[in-house]
C-alpha cells in the first residue's frame, strides 16, 4: 500500500514538473556562426526590416513580417555572434538598443498572432522568460534592458527609443539608431515624448501632473544628471510649465499604461 502512495505521489510531482516546465519554458535559438568582428558590424539589415514593416506611427506590420523573416533572422544570426566591446560607447549603445528592439519584435512574431506582449507569457513573462542569444550569451529581455542598457550606460533618455511593442510605449522608429546619430536622436525622442499630451498632460486647476508609467517605474534612473523627474521635465517643457511641475504644491498622478499590441493590423 505505502508502495502504491509512493508511486502515486511520484507520478503527480512528474506530471506537475512536466506542466510547470511548459509554461515557464524559455525560448533560445541556436547559433552556431562564428564571431562577427564588432568594427565590422552592420545593422543594416534591421534597417531594411523596419523600412519595411514600421510605418511613421510606429505601428509594426507583424502579419507581413512573420511571413517575410528571413532578413530579421539572418540580423539575429549576426547579434547572436557579435563582438560589440570593440566598439566605440556611443556604437555600443546604439547596438544594445537596436537589439533588444529587435528582439522584442522576434518575441511577438514568434507568438503571433496575439494582441498584446502580455498575453505571451504568464506574469509579465514576455520581458524575463524568453531567452534569446546576443553576443555569444543568452539574455531575456529584462537582462539586456536592466543589466546592460541602464546599467552601463545610465542615460534615461534611453526609456524613450527602447520599445515594448505596446501603444503606451514610444513608438518604435523606422531606422536603425547608429553611433553617428543617436546622441541627437535620444534628444529628439525624448523631446517628442514628452510634449505628446497622451504622455504629459498639466491640469493647473487641480495642481496635478498626469504623468506616462514610465516616469513611476524608471523613477531612480532620472536622478541621474537630475534632482528627480521634475528636473528631468524641465529640460522639455516651455518655461511656464517648467516651472509648474517643478513647484511644491504640484502633485504627480499617473496615466493607465495601453498594452495593446502596436499592430498596423489592429
């Protein structure tokens, strides 16, 4: 009897495993290339997939780009192998930055269709559970974004070109970011997203600030060159609103986070 409640007991924790595993599985590719030198990379041909799927909107085209992926893999190939601490910062950041956009828009054509990165894996998993090769190591998402990007390169203007395929996250451009010309293009995103009103808004009448999430979630990261997201705001705003957020009284509120997909075809 003791035998058979063993044997049972066995066979559920196995069946529990196998079903535990399913869900929280990761997904990895295989590559097998040899390493890309890093003065020699390219991301031209992310270039020519987001010429080709991403419209001025930052919406994706993800039913054409599933059935037309093979440029988006071979770019996948070449990160997977590349060297990219033989580039210069300002390279090196624009990779990190090229690559986790791509990588979020591998991670949505390998599920889709679906409406919303949320809905790809339990509990936010999309960001911490899918596994993808970079450099010749396995990272998520979070990994690349929190270990690598905000911590080697501390700039919170990067919060506003890196993207999570939602309508409440800056649209992703339709070009590449290059060593050349990302200083200017942190600049100018960050400058577009905050002078958007469905990221911004003032209400002086309440004394409130609306305020996009991520302004709460990344809250330490605009300490940094700043004395807090106030500061940081400044540096956006007209003087008049400058002055507004930054007063005493003035409380910050913050708006509903739109996880829908940022599906041309929805």
């Amino acid at each position: 009897m003791k035998n058979r409640i063993l044997i049972v007991c066995l066979l559920f924790l196995s069946v529990a495993s196998i079903l535990f595993l399913y869900h929280f599985r990761v997904e990895a590719d295989s590559r097998t290339q040899q390493s890309v030198n890093g003065a020699a990379f390219s991301h031209d041909l992310f270039n020519q997939v987001l010429q080709e799927h991403v419209d001025k909107a930052g919406r994706v085209n993800y039913t054409k780009l599933k059935a037309n992926r093979e440029k988006l893999e071979k770019y996948l190939d070449m990160l997977a192998v590349a060297n990219p601490t033989e580039l210069s910062y300002n390279a090196q950041l624009a990779f990190w930055v090229n690559a986790y956009n791509a990588l979020v828009i591998k991670g949505v054509i390998n599920h889709y269709p679906t409406t919303s990165v949320r809905k790809v894996k339990w509990f936010g998993g999309f960001f911490y559970r899918l596994k993808f090769q970079v450099a010749g190591k396995t990272y998520t998402l979070n990994q690349i974004e929190h270990g690598i990007i905000r911590e080697e390169f501390a700039d919170p203007r990067v919060h506003f070109i890196l993207v999570c395929a939602s309508s409440s996250c800056p649209p992703i451009e339709n070009r590449v970011f290059s060593a050349e010309d990302i200083e200017q293009r942190l600049e100018t995103a960050t400058f577009n997203f905050i002078q958007n009103p469905e990221n911004i808004k003032l209400d002086r009448d309440k004394r409130r600030v609306y305020l996009s999430k991520i302004f709460k979630w990344y809250e330490t990261d605009f300490y940094e060159g700043y004395d807090g997201v106030a500061d940081f705001l400044a540096d956006y705003l007209l003087p008049e609103d400058a002055d507004f957020v930054s007063a005493e009284n003035v409380k910050f509120h913050y708006l509903d986070y739109d996880w829908t997909l940022n599906d041309q075809n929805k």
